[in-house]
C-alpha cells in the first residue's frame, strides 16, 4: 500500500511539476505579449500625439504668415491694437505683437504682447529662424517676417498658451503611470512635461537617466529600462522630440504576485491551481479593459477603438468603411460656466445619444475631452451623413434646452478607409477635415475629390499671370432694366482658360482671394470696362452705364487712396465721368474703424467722376440711417427682401425705395427670376431690375444684340 502510495504520489509530483513547466512557459510568453502590446500601444499613441503637435504648429505658422501677408499689402495707419486684438482672436493667439527690426514696437496686443515685442526686438533673427519658441511663461510663440520689395520692414509674433498648442496630448487614455516630455534636441531644453492625474512622481535624477536612455535611442524606438517603457518620436519641422514614458510597475508587480502565489499553490493543490488561473484570468481582463476604456463615459478611449476598429475591418474585409471625426464647438463654455461635473455628465449624455446610431460592426469611441471618433459601414453615399446629422440635431435642442444657450455644434470631418490603409491615418485626416470644415454640424469629406480640387485649384492659380496677359478673363454684362429710360449693366467676370474652358467666378475669385492676386484681377476687370466703353465712343455708339465690382482686398491693400489707382485707368481710355460706377459689398464699408475714412474713400471715387454703388444692402451692418451720413449714389437691394412675396416684405421695399429717393438715391433689385417679382417691384418704385427674368450675363457682343432688341420693343 505504501508503494502504491509511493508510485502514486510520484505520479502526482511529476504531473504536477509538468504542469508547473507548462505553466511557467505559457505565463512568461504572456507577459511578454502584454510587454509587447504594451511598447506597440505606447509607440502609437505617441505618434499619434506628435501628429497633434504638427498639426496644430502648422496651422499656426499658417495662420501667421498669411497675417504678415496681408500687413506687406497693408497701410500702416490701419495697423492699431484693435486690428491686432481682431486678428489675434481669429487666429487663436491670446497674445500678438508687431515690431520694425531695429526700430521697436509698432503695436501690441494681449497679456504678453509688450514681452512678445521686446523679444523679438532683442533676439529677431533667431525667433524668425525657429518655427516655434517657447517661453519660461509656457507660452507658445510663432513668428513671421513682413516683407516688401524682399526685404524685412516688420516681424509679427502671436502667443498662445502651451495648453492650447498640445490640448490634444493629455494622459488620462494612456495609462496611471504616464509622463509626457516635449524636448528641444538641439539645446537639451525641456519644453513641456506633463503626468497622467494618477502618475506617481518620477525622480529627478530617475527622469533625468530616462530621457538620456530615450535621446540614445532611434526615433520610433521603444526601449525599456525596468518598469519602464519609453518611446521618442521627432516633431517633423522641428528640432523637437517627444518622448512618453510609461511605467508598468502595476501590471508587472501585481501579475508577478499572482504568477507566484499560484506556483505555490500548485505544489498543494491542482484545484487550488485552477482557481487561480481563473483569478489571473480575471484581473489581466479587467486590467486590459483598463487600458482600452474612457473614464467618464465608460465606452471605448482610443487605444480601445484602434484595437476594435483593427478587428472590425479584419472581420469584414470586403466592407466599405468610413472613419468620422466630431469635435464639439466650444465645449469649455460648460465646463466653465457650469463645472466640470456638468461637463462630464454632458460628455455621456453626448455619447450614449452617438451609440444610437451603430450598427453592426460600427465603433465609438471618446477621442479627448471633446473629440469622438466612429468607424462606420459605408452603406450609400449619403447615409453617414443623414445619420450623423439627425442624431446631431437631437442633441442640440436637448443642449439648448438644458442650459438655455445656442445649442451644441460640431465640427465633422470624415474620411473613406481604403483597403491598404492603417486606421491610425485615416482618423488624422478625418480630424484634418474637421478641422477645415467650412460649415457646422454638416461633414466634410476628405478624399480623392478634394486632392483633385487643390491640383485642379493650383494649376489655375500657377496659369492666371499668363492668363492676364493673354486677356482670357473676359467681361460678361447683364442688364439692369430700367421702366422708362436706357438700360445699363454689371461687368461681371469669366476665365476662357485654353485648356480647361469657361470656369466661372466661383471656382477661382475664393482662390484668386486667398493669394491676394484678386487685387490684380479687380483692376484688369475695371480696364477692360474701359476699353469696351472708350471703343464704343470712338465707334460713335451710345454707350451703357456699367458697374464694376471692388473685393475688399483691394481697398485694403490702398486703403483710402485706391480710387487714384482707378483714376490712372480711368484717365488713359479718357473715359468721360458718370460712365461707370464702382459697386462695393455692404461690409467693404466697414473695414474702417471711423466715419470719416470710409467717407474719404467716396470722396475720392467722386472726385475722379466715378459713382459708388453699395451692393447686398440690407444684408450686413448697414441701415436707413447712413444713407443719410454716406454718399451712396446707388444701392442694390438683397433679394432676401422681395424673394417671399408678402405685404410686409413689399411694404419694407417700398419704404427703402421711398427713404432713398428722398436723398437721390437709385435703388436696384438683383436676383429677380419671375415677371411678377419685377412687376411689384416697378410697381414700388425701384429704378432698375437685374435678373435672369430679363437676361443672364452675355457676352459683350451678345449684350449688344440684346439691347438692340430691347431698345426696339420698348419703342
């Protein structure tokens, strides 16, 4: 008995130490899984953050150099600290300073704009060969050069706080343990250092001997050093690196424990073996559920969508899908005025209302504090969007109702995954589509058609010198009727390009805007009006009263002498006064900060015997009262006035037309498609009737023959 005993227990033993074998193997080949994972997850989340950073400073760069841009075009009585005050706000830059190198400040805006001049006074050339400085006060600073005939007259600098440049990279997604350092490779300077709200506090000197590990290594790299685990990553464009370091003292600790515990165990019992594997079980999956869940809304953070989203699309590798990004517009409003736990509980209402609209196979997550990413089936072209916006809607009106505000907005940006594609680039450029959404709350799409329009935006903006030159813009008239008397006309613009034909002003007046080269376009147009006109004297014609339109990019760039720059054009085809008139949008009027020099401008326009027509009346700032105040001669009524046929839409035309006869002012209704809109406005008063219910724009021989005709049925 005690042999059998003897040969059973060895038995027992010899299972048992296989199986403590079996299990050593499987748990040191886990752990090194985990490891794994856990180096793949910190590499990625700290590419991805840079991607943030690279973003963001070129989009200030940006920003700046079309403001210096716009300064080498602009007079310098209008460079005030209100203009800097205006622009720093539209740029996002809470401090903005303008110097002239060697002379000082010219002007200064903000809590930091007096130390932004002094700055750039003392040390100009190296903060213009930086793309981006940061100060002890952990401000960010971006400069720009205002240049002239290729020479340096001013340097303009904007500020922001560090929190606005990295608000992306934040550490509650990336662990308990997480230190985020931003550093200067070249100077050994520590920009920006930020731990996780749980991280226990790495040493000095322990922190010091990680980044010199980190600044060893390859970029892309992860390297480890006991608990630790760190990743560098450059910032392209810069000298910077970023560099995450993770500790997993935790997870390795604990596992650790658990693995030895259940060793032992083994040695006493196979049952109290199994329920320890079970408890191991246990704690890795409420450990990795950890990793992959948002805090507040206890769905999905984004280490939880990338790997939801990877299996997703592996499980259906013939499905279309399409990445969204939302980023919810001024969402610190509540956060501020209403606290944080507001807040919070406003990001889960947000996010259970987002899950109504998953389908199978679909992924949510919470991006960052206001950022929500969906992977999405792509079902019909449309679909995404429909979804997207009703579920939207609802959430606004349930906003507006709560707090009694305007409602919550997004900015949307969507981008259709492709086969080869990792997911990790298609939420860049999804957020890069938001970002550049031009309406709320409606998607921008970011794919192949809109690479297509910037190649097809770039060839016409790299042909339109040549095309001035070889005079492919051509004027188009469409008349303005008159009840009784002569017609007259608007010169309006279309680009006969030799290879891609007529393209009309919308597809190239926006680009011709943003290059600033609309100015040139402005003055070619007006001396092509008077071309046509001084032809049509020397050939003994009547010739038709045209107006000519005027961006706002032209009067800034001369500011109140511009009308000397028509009058050159003007006096060379020896144009007689009266003839042509100069029709300006309701807000050009606007961009003076006084009275007085928005009436210099008319004056000057008078003066050299040309009228000012003020088109979109109505429309902007303007009221009854300052026709009173300006000289207007003409003003063209916005169609918002007479599109909805009522008696209190007809009563307010009539009284515009009566109040602006009284100071001799013509009145002109554009925009008018039915014979019946026309008849009422007749009916009213107004002197002239621009629309498709006469004719659209012709050509010039074109508008001839129709005026023949004209003339002819009205005898």
């Amino acid at each position: 008995m005690y042999m059998n005993d003897k040969k059973y227990f060895k038995v027992i033993a010899i299972s048992m130490l296989a199986i403590m074998f079996g299990f050593s193997l499987n748990s040191i080949s886990f752990l090194r899984k985990i490891n794994a994972a856990a180096e793949e997850s910190l590499a990625k989340s700290n590419q991805y953050l840079v991607s943030h950073i690279v973003v963001e400073i070129a989009g200030c760069n940006k920003r700046l150099e079309d403001f210096a841009d716009s300064l080498s075009r602009m007079p310098e009585f209008l460079l005030t600290e209100d203009l800097l005050k205006q622009k720093g706000k539209m740029m996002g830059f809470e401090s903005i300073a303008v110097i002239a190198p060697g002379a000082g400040m010219q002007a200064a805006y903000g809590p930091h704009g007096e130390e932004l001049a002094q700055d750039l006074h003392e040390d100009a050339q190296r903060i213009l060969e930086t793309d981006c400085v940061l100060s002890g006060e952990e401000q960010a600073v971006f400069a720009a050069p205002v240049t002239k005939d290729g020479k340096v007259v001013q340097i303009v600098a904007g500020a922001e706080p560090q929190s606005a440049l990295f608000q992306q990279n934040e550490l509650e997604n990336y662990g308990e343990k997480a230190v985020l350092v931003l550093k200067d490779t070249q100077t050994g300077a520590v920009l920006w250092l930020r731990q996780g709200s749980h991280a226990t506090i790495i040493e000095e000197q322990k922190l010091s001997e990680l980044l010199d590990l980190a600044e060893n290594s390859r970029d892309g790299q992860v390297v480890r050093q006991g608990t630790f685990i760190i990743s560098k990553e450059p910032v392209d464009g810069t000298s910077w690196a970023q560099i995450m370091i993770q500790n997993t003292d935790d997870r390795i600790a604990q596992m650790s424990l658990h693995v030895s515990i259940y060793l032992l165990l083994l040695g006493l019992a196979l049952l109290l073996f199994g329920v320890g594997m079970r408890r191991l079980k246990q704690d890795i999956h409420q450990k990795e559920k950890l990793l992959l869940t948002d805090p507040i809304t206890g769905g999905l953070n984004r280490n939880g969508f990338l790997k939801a989203g990877a299996h997703a699309l592996k499980a259906s590798p013939e499905q279309d899908y399409a990445v969204v990004c939302l980023n919810i517009c001024n969402f610190r409003k509540i956060n501020e005025v209403w606290g944080e736990e507001e807040g919070n509980r406003t990001l889960i209402y947000v996010y259970q209302m987002f899950r109504q609209i998953l389908q199978k196979d679909e992924v949510l997550c919470r991006d960052s504090i206001d950022h929500f990413l969906f992977l999405l089936r792509e079902e019909p072209s449309d679909d995404i969007q429909v979804r997207i916006h009703r579920i939207i809607a609802q959430i606004h009106n349930h906003i507006h109702r709560r707090y009694q505000n305007e409602g919550m907005d997004f900015s949307v940006g969507c981008y259709q995954l492709h086969k080869s594609q990792d997911l990790l680039s298609a939420i860049n450029y999804a957020a890069r589509a938001a970002k550049e959404a031009p309406e709320k709350n409606l998607c921008n799409v970011y794919d192949h058609a809109m690479m297509q329009a910037l190649v097809y935006e770039t060839e016409l903006d790299a042909s339109f010198r040549d095309s001035i030159a070889n005079r492919e813009f051509k004027v188009f008239l469409q008349p303005k009727v008159a009840l009784e008397g002569p017609c007259q006309a608007e010169a309006l613009v279309r680009w006969l390009h030799p290879e891609k034909g007529m393209i009309y002003p919308n597809q190239f007046i926006p680009m011709l805007e943003r290059s600033g080269k609309i100015v040139q376009l402005d003055l070619y147009i007006f001396e092509e009006t008077c071309r046509l006109m001084s032809n049509w004297l020397k050939n003994g014609e009547t010739p038709t009263k045209i107006s000519v339109n005027m961006s706002r990019f032209t009067l800034l760039k001369f500011g109140t002498e511009v009308w000397k720059e028509y009058k050159k054009i003007k006096d060379a085809y020896q144009i007689p006064d009266h003839f042509i008139e100069i029709e300006v949008t309701e807000t050009i009027l606007f961009t003076g900060s006084q009275m007085g020099y928005i009436s210099r401008i008319l004056d000057g326009f008078h003066s050299c015997g040309l009228y000012v027509s003020l088109d979109d009346f109505g429309f902007g700032y303007s009221s009854l009262f300052l026709l009173r105040v300006l000289d207007i001669d003409t003003i063209k009524l916005d169609r918002s006035f007479f599109v909805d046929e009522n008696e209190k839409s007809r009563a307010i035309v009539t009284g515009i037309i009566q109040f602006a006869h009284q100071f001799k002012i013509c009145v002109v209704a554009e925009g008018v498609e039915e014979q019946q809109q026309a008849e009422t406005l007749y009916q009213s008063g107004c002197d002239l009737i621009q629309g498709y219910v006469y004719s659209p724009p012709l050509s010039v021989e074109d508008f001839i023959k129709w005026r023949e005709v004209h003339e002819k049925q009205k005898h």
